[in-house]
C-alpha cells in the first residue's frame, strides 16, 4: 500500500503577480521543483497534551518529507516550535541516495519559531 498525503501547494506566476492554491492528494515525493514548507499542527486542548508523555517530538511525524530532498529540484523549510537536534537531518540525509546527500544538506532549512537568528 502506498500512503498519499494530502498537500495545499500554490504555485507563483511572476507575470501576473499572483499565486494559484492547489489542494490534491499526492505523493509528496512526485512533486518536482518546488519549495516545500512543512508547518506541524497539534489541534489538541492544552489539558489534553498534558497526557501525550512525548509531545515534545510531536512536530517530528512529518519529517519524512525530508525524503523529497532525494529530488535535486525540491527544496524543504521544516518549521517548529523549538530547533530539532542536527542528528535527525544526518539520519534523513542517509536515507538519501549518495549522489545526493551533500547538496540535500543544504536545501532544508529548519526554522524554529524560538529562534531568534
């Protein structure tokens, strides 16, 4: 069985200044030259987090996108509440074919709302 993932992308055409909204169901690894920004949500109550022991790595479930970096076209902007340890990209990048694990370094950005650089 093959998961889809059900993605909004927008496309921006610079002639007429203006962006088009696609939400369709795909796979996010068919999607070729694009940026992809990747916002976790927790749509829980603040009480009911309080009984999720590891909530703290609850934003880390859509790290799999990383694997889209495996397409040399495709860049990642993962957002997060607070930074995520540098050894969780290292163990996406090996996942990567080899060709590609150097310049996929340096095409996912991680930003944490925390940060303030």
């Amino acid at each position: 069985m093959v998961a889809t993932l059900s993605m909004s992308y927008h496309t921006w055409d610079t002639n007429t200044r203006s962006a088009e909204w696609t939400a369709t169901p795909t796979h996010f690894w068919e999607i070729e030259n694009k940026d992809v920004i990747v916002i976790p949500s927790l749509s829980l109550n603040e009480h009911e987090l309080t009984f999720i022991p590891a909530v703290g790595h609850y934003e880390e479930r859509m790290l799999y996108v990383l694997l889209a970096l495996g397409k040399t076209d495709t860049r990642v902007i993962y957002v997060t509440s607070s930074p995520l340890d540098q050894g969780i990209l290292e163990y996406y990048v090996a996942l990567l074919p080899p060709e590609v694990q150097q310049d996929a370094r340096g095409r996912v950005i991680f930003m944490s709302v925390c940060d303030v650089e």
